[in-house]
C-alpha cells in the first residue's frame, strides 16, 4: 500500500512559505461568495488568498477545471456540489457513498491510482486537489513546483502537513477553505454545521460510558502499520468511545514493533478494509499469530470494521464516528475485562 507521508512542496509562482505553517485561510476582501451552480464562477470573494501546506495561492475566481487525486478529496468536491468542476479524478480506496455515485460516474477516472503528471495535464486542469502526500510525490514527477511551473494551482489536503492541533476542527478548515475557494462558502458552512450536530449527538450518546484500548490494524507483517496520535483517525477513536494505544506516535500514521502491540493489550482491533487484502485475511493473520494470542482484543474476539476512506480527513467523519461508537459500544454489552 502506498505510505501517507507528507510531500516536499513548494510553488514557484507564488511565495513559498515553511511546512509547518500547514492551513490557514484569510481572504483579501471581505465576505464570502453567494453558492452558486456548479464552480460557482462568481467574482464575489476574490481575489481570495490561502495558505495551504506551505504553498501560498491568491484565486482571482473560483477554478474551472479540477483532477482530485484521492477518494476523501474527491468526495469533498462531490459532497460540496462542484461536480461540474470536476475534469479528472483517481484513486479509490473503496466504493463511494451511494448519494455520491452519480455524479462520480459522470467524472472522467485518469487512473486507478496515481495518473501520470501527463496524464493529469492531458485533462487541461487549472487546479489539482490530492489527499495524500503521495499525491504530489516529486520523484514521480507530480511535485506541487512542477504543476506550478505549468500553470496549475494546487491543494493538499491539510492532514498531511499539520501537526498538534484537533483534527476535526482541520476538517472544518479544510471543508471552509475548499467552499471559499471555488466560491460556495455558504455549502461549505452549512456542512460544518451539520458535522457539528452530528458529533454532539455521537457525544451525547456516549455520556459516561468508559473508554476502551483501541489498536488499528491498517496492514504490515513484520510491523503493523497504524493510526498514530496526530491524524484525524486518532480524534475518530477518542470521539467513538476509545482510547488509541499508538496516539503517542506523532503522526498520522506510522509502523509499531508486534511486541508494543502485545505490551499495550487493546481491547479492540479496529481493522481499516480497503484495497485487496480483505477484512477476513487480516483477522485470520492476526488470530492465528502466537505472539498475540494474550492480547485480550484477539483473546476476547473484538474487532471493528472501518472503510479507509471513513478514517482520513474528508466528509464521512462525523458519521465514521457515531458507527465506530456502535462498535466499540454496543447497546447492552459490557466491555470485556482484559
């Protein structure tokens, strides 16, 4: 599987700022847009001016002519009604949600993972949207520089440069920063607020029941690759009623030794399903692994399921909280003692 590790970036026409000031977005005039249809190409709000990730961009007009790389950032397009912006997209991790399907089969898919950088510029983009860092891998020849020297802003989704902060109110930012951005503040606000309600009512649910040890299992052999303390996966776990036995690892993700994955003893695996590897695979390797089998979560059989693209910054997360609850929580069962 492809690593979740953040981009070297840097824009050459515009001034290129440090990565560890990720995502804050003022605009140059006051006000936001009136929501339109599709771009929304309206001039009022701009010139809008964002900081995203150490790439500084100053928009004149919401951009017409989008590839999202990355199912999250797709669905966010999707979910803000800017289909019609939309003139590439790649990368799947799993099914896009049923109210979304339409309008993706109406998006042309450049590649199954990452499109080449001729072949995103084949689809004539003035902007390009990516989820991961991965998306902009200069090695690759995607780098942010490279799409900046053709005339092509960029964006990247802002949990992969930013670090100590509540990653939920990174995607309220992130969801804010995309509306100004192509002109639809107002679908973009209404979006928060309805997170925000969602989330109170997950909250409430959950009013004094006791937290439970949660290991993710996203994939690995040797090591297990997990969600660490910095992601919005961490903050997902802490909303849904648990306690992240790698939130200590200072990034989104990252590998942890078999043997801390024994000392910690989870009382739940939450395992990520995505790609070809299924979810029974990854339950088999871990029940049959002897060097687990006094892990109470292994012991006790208590697993959880989560799409990936439930677990990463993008527009599921509100409701991925109130199902993981479910999970970890389900109504009239006890938590097993380890």
């Amino acid at each position: 599987m492809f690593r979740r590790t953040p981009a070297l970036i840097a824009a050459a026409v515009l001034l290129p700022l440090a990565l560890t000031a990720c995502s804050s977005g003022t605009a140059d005039s006051s006000g936001g847009p009136a929501a339109g249809d599709g771009a929304a190409a309206k001039s009022d709000g701009f010139p809008y001016t964002v900081e995203n990730c150490g790439v500084t961009t100053t928009f004149q007009a919401p951009p017409k002519r989008v590839v999202t790389m990355n199912q999250h950032v797709t669905e966010i397009m999707l979910e803000l009604g800017l289909t019609e912006s939309l003139v590439g997209t790649a990368y799947l991790d799993d099914q896009v949600l049923p109210e979304y399907a339409k309008d993706y089969a109406s998006v042309p898919v450049l590649a199954e993972e990452y499109p080449s950088y001729e072949q995103v510029l084949a689809a004539a983009p003035d902007f390009v949207y990516g989820g991961y860092g991965s998306a902009f891998t200069a090695a690759d020849g995607r780098g942010r520089e490279a799409f900046a020297k053709a005339g092509v802003e960029t964006r990247l989704n802002t949990e992969s440069c930013t670090e100590g902060d509540r990653p939920m109110d990174t995607l309220y930012d992130e969801i804010r920063e995309v509306g100004r951005t192509f002109g639809v503040p107002d679908r973009a606000e209404a979006w928060i607020e309805r997170a925000k309600a969602d989330n109170a009512a997950t909250a409430k649910k959950l009013d004094g029941v006791k937290p439970v040890s949660v290991f993710v299992y996203d994939s690995g052999d040797k090591t297990a690759f997990t969600a660490g303390g910095e992601g919005i996966g961490n903050e997902l776990i802490e909303r849904a009623g648990g306690t992240n036995v790698f939130a200590d690892l200072d990034k989104p993700f990252g590998d942890a030794s078999w043997e801390n994955v024994v000392a910690r003893k989870p009382e739940v695996i939450v395992i990520y399903d995505y790609g070809t590897t299924t979810v029974e695979q990854k339950k088999k390797r871990l029940l049959t692994d002897p060097a687990l089998a006094d892990v109470p979560a292994i012991r006790n059989k208590r697993f959880a399921v989560m799409p990936l693209s439930d677990a990463v910054l993008g527009v599921r997360v509100p409701a991925a909280v109130d199902k993981l609850a479910a999970q970890l929580h389900p109504a009239g069962e006890a938590a097993p003692t380890p």
